[in-house]
C-alpha cells in the first residue's frame, strides 16, 4: 500500500461506498442489511466457511450475510489500511472486542504471552481474567527495559503484546528492537496502537508488527459517539481467522456505525493536529506550576523518552498527565473540582476537553512513577485553546500554592 498522494482525504473518500461496480458516493452511506437479494443464484457465494469471510474485489462476490458485512464496512476497513498501511482490517463492534478477537485466535491453552506492563486496564483485565482463565499463560514486562525483555522470552512464548505508548504515563517501547527479537523466535507481535489513531505511528513500517488493534471509540469515532475496533495484519490467514472469530462470536461493526466512523476519517489529522498544537501552547504553563518532572507526554523535551518519540512518531496526540506536587496544600478532589471548561468525565477523542484522576502505579508489575497519590489525566480537545488555558492554569496554581 505505497502512499502516492499525501492528502487523507483523497484516500479515505476515494474508498467511500461503492454502490454498483463503476458508481461510488463519496459520503459514506449506511446500508444496513440482514436479508440480501441477488438477480440469480449464479451471483451468490455458496452457504460454507470461505463465504462468511470472502473478500473479493467484485462487489457482490463480497456480499454474503448482511449482518456480517455491507458494502459500508468495506469501505471502513479499506480506509483504515489506507491509513494505517495494511493489507486487511477485520472490524468490530469495540476495541475490546478487536483485541478478544486477536488474542483467542493467536493464542491458545498453554501458550504463554508477553504484555507489556504500560497496557490500559481494560486490557489488563482482558488477559487477566478472560484469557488466563482458558489456559494462557500471560506474563508482564516493564515496557521500557529491553534487556529484561529479551530475557523473558523463551520456548513458550506465543505472542508479545505491546501498547506504545501506554496508558496513562506513556512510555514508548521501542518497538523495532522488540519486534526483531521475535521474528527471529517466530514469536507474533500484537500492538494496540490507538494512541497514535492510525495517524502517528507506522506499526507496520516503522513497528515490523504482525497485528495492529486499533479502538475507534477514541479519536476516530467519538465526535460522533460512536464505538467500534479493529485489527489490522497483512497476512491473510491470520486476517480469514480474525474475521471468522467475530462472525462466529456475533462481534461485528454495524453498518450504521460503519458510516459515521468513515465519514469523520477524512479530518483525523486535522483534529489530531489542531488538537495537539492547543496542548503544546498549554505544556509551558503547566510545566512552569507543577514542574518538569511531573510532566508526562512523550514529545515533552525532559521525557526520557523524547529521542525515542523522535524516531519513531510522526506528532503527539493531545493526552497529558500531571503529578500533583507532593506538597500539594489540597486533595485531589479540591484540585478537580476547579476545572469548569474542562469537564469531568470518561470516553477521551471527542470534542470535549476532560480530566481523570488515575492512579498509574495501580495493578501494575513494575511501578514507574513516584508515589501511590493519584495524577491527573487530562484530554485536550476542540475548545479554544485561551479558555483552556485560563481554566487549567486556575485549577493547578491553587493546588501549589
Ligand atoms: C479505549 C481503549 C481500548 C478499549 O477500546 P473500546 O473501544 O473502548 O473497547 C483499548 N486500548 C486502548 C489503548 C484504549 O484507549
């Protein structure tokens, strides 16, 4: 998939539904669909496995089930290996469900994974209480200690797991080195690159991964509310099985869904950019009032990772967590309670800015960050970028001073 054009949109809108071969509209359209009728018998796919995950070029060679698939999630899943450089993208209904997906077909009874330790807790809680309960055997690794890594690799290993950066203090495996440990072990890379919202990071390219999973639910389809994942992969037999498991689970995207997503593709960047250019004005400010050292964001200069980040991104998203200083003279609820433009809240990539106190040492294996007080997390989004400002430096000078 060479990129030949720079523009997402001419990408993403060139793939929009295909209604009849030679006719395409450019605004994706909903088709929803469980009952699918054709001209003559000779047109339709045969009732057995291959038809329930065939993906020919021909349009109504592609139509089997409507509750599987519409022509809608077709066109979704071509725009996002446009963007994300893969050959095949099987959907879902969450990102959750994408990474069900992926992990009960890599991985199996007796086989051991690799997790990286940053992973957002959902996915802890996935392998911990889904997958270990079928017989895997999963084992944490601190993200950013490539030695210890490539020590805990053995014979069982099955897959590795990566999520960079990771949730909450963002810490960026180096994912080239991780990945060429296992392909010389035949060891399958799995990376849930939703930070990076199919925008900022090349898990094919740059990564060498096997699998990228990919939320929807954040920059991609929350200005619209609406969910969905993915799992993206150029091997085809790897990609029949994905797609085979979410039919035979019931976990699949609806058309509907399908199009809203797709019709918000085109200005990702846009927003990703404007999004990230707001947090950049606000990063000295709140630097200058909790201090560098309580900064976590990876294209922050004093990240220890800020070379790393370099290499391997193309921007920042415009997540951002803060310490409160130690000597904070409230609680962090008195802290939170300040932000008014901000609002309190779950579900992060839509318009609205937010802030969550975490508690980023919780549950975790190797614990990075100072203290078990909780941090801030705080998503910037559409709002204009003085307001947040006044509103975030308001509710952080009262809680140093
Ligand atoms: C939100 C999120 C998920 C889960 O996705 P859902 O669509 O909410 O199920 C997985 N990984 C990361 C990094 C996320 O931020």
């Amino acid at each position: 998939m060479t990129q030949t054009v720079q523009s997402d949109t001419f990408l993403v809108s060139r793939n929009c539904v295909k209604l009849y071969d030679g006719v395409t509209l450019p605004v994706p359209q909903s088709i929803q669909a469980t009952t699918v009728l054709f001209d003559s018998p000779n047109q339709m796919l045969p009732i057995d496995k291959a038809s329930l995950t065939a993906q020919s070029k021909k349009l109504t060679q592609r139509f089997y089930y409507g509750a599987v698939d519409t022509p809608t999630t077709f066109a979704l899943a071509d725009s996002l290996c446009m963007l994300e450089g893969a050959k095949h993208c099987a959907l879902y209904p969450s990102g959750q469900a994408a990474l069900h997906a992926v992990m009960s077909v890599v991985a199996t009874t007796g086989d051991e994974v690799l997790v990286a330790d940053s992973v957002t807790y959902t996915t802890r809680w996935l392998f911990d209480q889904v997958l270990a309960r079928a017989g895997v055997s999963i084992g944490y690794f601190a993200p950013t200690d490539l030695a210890a890594f490539e020590q805990r690799l053995s014979a069982r290993t099955k897959a590795v797991f990566l999520e960079s950066p990771g949730s909450m203090l963002y810490e960026i495996q180096d994912v080239p080195a991780i990945t060429r440990l296992c392909r010389a072990r035949g060891v399958v890379t799995i990376l849930d690159n939703t930070w990076s919202a199919s925008t900022l990071f090349n898990g094919f390219e740059t990564g060498q991964i096997d699998v990228v999973v990919l939320s929807l639910s954040k920059y991609h389809g929350a200005p619209l509310g609406v969910s969905g994942g993915a799992a993206l992969s150029n091997d085809a037999g790897l990609h029949a099985e994905f797609r085979h498991f979410g039919a035979l689970v019931g976990a699949m995207l609806s058309s509907d869904s399908a199009a809203r997503i797709a019709s918000v593709l085109p200005n990702l960047r846009l927003r990703l950019e404007h999004q990230a250019a707001t947090l950049a004005r606000l990063l000295p400010k709140v630097a200058a009032i909790v201090g560098e050292a309580n900064i976590f964001y990876p294209a922050h200069q004093s990240s220890g990772q800020f070379e790393l980040w370099q290499r391997d991104f193309l921007g920042a998203n415009s997540l951002i967590t803060v310490r409160c200083p130690a000597n904070s003279p409230d609680d962090v609820g008195a802290v939170l309670s300040r932000f008014r433009v901000v609002r309190h809240g779950y579900g992060w990539g839509g318009d609205t800015s937010l802030v969550n106190a975490v508690m980023p040492n919780r549950e975790r294996h190797f614990p990075v960050a100072p203290g078990d007080t909780p941090y801030l997390r705080i998503y910037v989004g559409m709002e204009h970028a003085m307001d947040l400002e006044a509103d975030v430096v308001h509710a952080l000078e009262r809680a140093v001073r």
